[in-house]
C-alpha cells in the first residue's frame, strides 16, 4: 500500500454503493474515498468521502488498480449522509 507523507491524502474514486443489497455503480466520479492520510493532515480521516480539485490529483497505479495523491488543502469538503 502506498503511506501519504505530511499533509498528503491517498484517494480513489468512490466507484459503487450497495443499498439494500443492491449494487449502485457510481456514475459520478467526482467522489473520492480517502484511503490513507499523512501524519500532518487535521480535517479529513480514512474512510470519508471528499470532493477534491481534481487540477491538483497526482494520478498513479500501483498493483493494477488506480489511486490518486493529494494535498490536504485540495480538498473541498467532505460528503456527510
């Protein structure tokens, strides 16, 4: 897995919902999951759904799968259900 130093978070887009047992595929792919976070990172924990500036996404794959790298003061806000 891959560690975000200081105050970088390590994302993927949020790409499905389960409700009721039925799977939802995510058609909108402005929702990222938060995967791992630095050590300096204050506002946001693993686990949340972010929306981020997505000028400022480091892309990157690491054992064929897709994440995302960046900075703490990229992300907008955070999705509360």
């Amino acid at each position: 897995m891959i560690k975000p130093l200081n105050k970088n978070v390590l994302l993927k887009i949020k790409s499905e919902n389960v409700v009721n047992g039925i799977y939802i595929p995510n058609t909108n792919n402005d929702l990222y999951e938060v995967l791992g976070v630095g050590a300096q990172v204050l506002e946001v924990k693993v686990g949340d759904i972010v929306i981020v500036d997505k000028t400022n996404l480091k892309g990157l794959n690491h054992n064929q799968q897709s994440f995302y790298l960046t900075c703490e003061d990229n992300i907008l806000g955070i999705v509360e259900e």
